[in-house]
C-alpha cells in the first residue's frame, strides 16, 4: 500500500516539475518575443515600443538612436512624403491640377480628402489633402497630373503613375534614399514598394526643407477653396498636435502618419528641443496608441 502511494506521489511531483518547466519555457519565448518587438521587458528605458524606429537630428541627420533601421519596411501613407517632395521638383506650389479619371485607380478601402472629378485646386491644396487627411485621391491627382506636366508624351493614367513612380524613385535616390523603391503615390500595400526607417529620416528632412510642406503639416487642420470654387476643411490625422488628444505634444512640428496591413501603424514626426529639430520615426507598431507612445517616449530620450 506505501509502495503504491510512493509511487502516485512520485508521479504526481513529476507532472509539476513538467509542468513548471513548461509554464518557464512558455513565458522565456513570450519575453523573446516582446523583446524582439521592441516592448520593455526589464523596464529598461532604452527599449521603445516599435519594431523599427530611429531618431536623427534634422539638419545633419546624425542618429542618436535606432533599431532595425536599415531593414526594409512598407511605408504605407508615409510615401506621401515623397510624393509631395516630387511633385514639388517639377511644379510650383501654386500650379493649378485638374482632377480626373485617375480617381478610378484609387483602391476601395483607401483613406481620402474627397475630391472629385472636374474640381480644380492648386498642388499647395492637393498636398493638404495628402499630408493631412491622407488622401489616396489627392495622390493620385498629384502623380497623373505631375507626371503629363513632366512628359513630352501622351500619358493614360496607369502609364502617368509608373511614368511619377519612376520620378519618385529617381528623387529618392538623388537624396540619398537608395535603399527604397516606391511603386505608386499612396503607399498601398505591395512587396515591391518598400522603404526603410533611415531612408524616411532623409525622405523628411527634404520634406521639411519645403515651406509649402513644412506650414502644412504643422496645422490642426486646414480650410481651402478650390479653383472651382467648392470648399472643404481637413483635418490632420497626426495626434501629436490635437490639443483633445491624449499624445499631444507642444513640440511637435507635424509630418506624417502611415497605416496598412503589411506596414502596421506607422509615423514620422518632427519635434523642435532645445533650438534644434529632431526627426523621430516608429514602424511597424501594432496599434495607433503604440505608435504615438513609441514616438513619445524616443522624443523623451532626446538630451
């Protein structure tokens, strides 16, 4: 009888040594895996909560800190950026676009600043619509219509896109952004189209180098009269500078926010400390909330 009782007893500390060992082997591959993302796990200030970020000081873009930098990552809206600086290469602020069948390109499902064909507005008022309310539209717009300004030739939309996609890929490249291929002025998703968080640092620099980009992104939101005369207010989608919102930060000068299924929750911001402007850019998050906390707290590390 003592003998069987040892041997329940013996089998019954066995089955919680396992399953210890396997409760310890569970929670070990959940710290991994956090880590690896990029959530504090030691409580550790240097750990932010993004998978790729970087912060740069903006006139000479030295890094003060980083993480998966240099990995290849979908921009989502943050193409934008370079849609905008393109755009601005071949045309004034103050030309005057007209929008047509391109809209038709624009996938179901895209963010939009709701223009619509036969309006008429400057590329000063298309870029709000780009970097504010992050309309899929007014890329569009700006692409086809830059691109037949630019070519000699007849161009159908489609042709305009790629014939702009090139355009933007060639400006990437002439500012040092030779590690990103844009296929689209949107920034939908697609394995062709990627970027990296280095890259975007450079992509907006440039963009703040642009007084009509730069007084843009910086408002709340914004009223514009169309050529045409129909009027709209948008509003930014960056939070950093709705005073209603729990991220709002005086600091923050604006850029860009950037969210789809491949890229995640994406934002470049910039941020003035001290006399000196400061890019800080978090990828990759799985939340809108994560993105802004990660941003946060990587402004906060700034000395």
């Amino acid at each position: 009888m003592f003998r069987k009782y040892d041997k329940v007893k013996k089998r019954n500390y066995t089955i919680a040594v396992i399953v210890l060992v396997l409760a310890a082997a569970i929670t070990a591959v959940a710290v991994i895996v956090r880590g690896s993302y990029g959530v504090p796990v030691s409580g550790g200030s240097n750990v932010v909560s993004a998978p790729y970020y970087g912060v740069y000081e903006l006139s000479t873009l030295e890094c003060i800190s980083a993480h998966n930098a240099t990995e290849r990552i979908a921009p989502a809206s943050l193409t934008k950026i370079v849609t905008a600086c393109t755009a601005l290469k071949y045309a004034s602020a103050d030309t005057v676009f007209e929008v047509g069948t391109e809209l038709q390109l624009v996938h179901e499902g895209s963010s939009l600043c709701y223009i619509s064909q036969g309006q008429r507005l400057t590329l000063r008022d298309l870029i709000a619509g780009m970097m504010l309310a992050s309309g899929n539209d007014a890329a569009y717009t700006v692409a086809v219509n830059t691109a037949r300004l630019v070519c000699a030739e007849p161009l159908s939309d489609t042709e305009a896109v790629r014939f702009f996609a090139d355009l933007m890929n060639g400006f990437a490249y002439d500012v040092g952004a030779t590690d990103s291929h844009f296929i689209d002025p949107d920034g939908w998703d697609d394995e062709r189209h990627y970027t990296t968080v280095t890259d975007i640092a450079r992509l907006s620099a440039c963009a703040m180098k642009h007084p009509e980009i730069r007084d843009c992104v910086a408002l709340t939101d914004t009223y514009r009269v169309f050529e045409t005369g129909e009027n709209v207010t948008w509003v930014n989608t960056n939070k950093l500078l709705q005073k209603e919102s729990p991220y709002y930060c005086p600091s923050a000068l604006g850029l860009k926010t950037g969210t789809t299924s491949r890229a995640g929750n994406c934002l470049s911001a910039v941020f003035e400390r001290d006399g000196k402007e400061y890019i800080v850019i978090a990828a990759g998050c799985r939340t809108d909330d994560e993105r802004y906390q990660a941003v946060i707290e990587l402004y906060d590390m700034i000395k």
